[in-house]
C-alpha cells in the first residue's frame, strides 16, 4: 500500500453525501434544521473525492474515528461561497 494514500484516508475522514430522506432522518432526532448546520464549501478537496457531484444546499455527512471515543458523525451543509 502506498503511504501516501493511507496517510490520506487517516488524516481526511469519510464523507457521505445524504439524499432528502436520509437527511430528515438523520437531522430530526437532533432537533436541528439543515439551515443550522455548519458550512462547507463547495470548493473543499473533500467533496471532490464523493461518489457523487456535490451541489449547494446538500447536506454532507462526515465519519470520524478516534481510538478512544470510537465513531463520530457530524453534518455539514454545502454552500457555494
């Protein structure tokens, strides 16, 4: 395995774009509304390596891991600037 690539995946944590449904699921138990979560531009080197086109106004989930509090989600909402 290349070193580079694998300092890359531990330093850059997992990025999900959600589609409308999973985006009120994920939100609703938070009592958070998509306009309150913290941005992220478009531009950002992380939504370029999505699955899929990121675009403005979607919500983009985000997997990080520590060896002591295990799995933490959190939520960004993408903006153009």
């Amino acid at each position: 395995m290349d070193n580079n690539i694998f300092w890359l995946n531990k330093l850059v944590p997992k990025h999900v774009l959600l589609d409308d449904s999973e985006i009120e699921k994920r939100l609703k138990p938070l009592q958070i509304e998509k306009k309150q979560l913290p941005k992220i531009l478009l531009k950002d080197p992380a939504l370029k390596a999505l699955d899929q086109e990121a675009k403005p106004g979607d919500v983009v989930e985000i997997h990080r891991f520590d060896d002591h509090a295990g799995t933490n989600l959190a939520y960004r909402l993408v903006v153009e600037e």
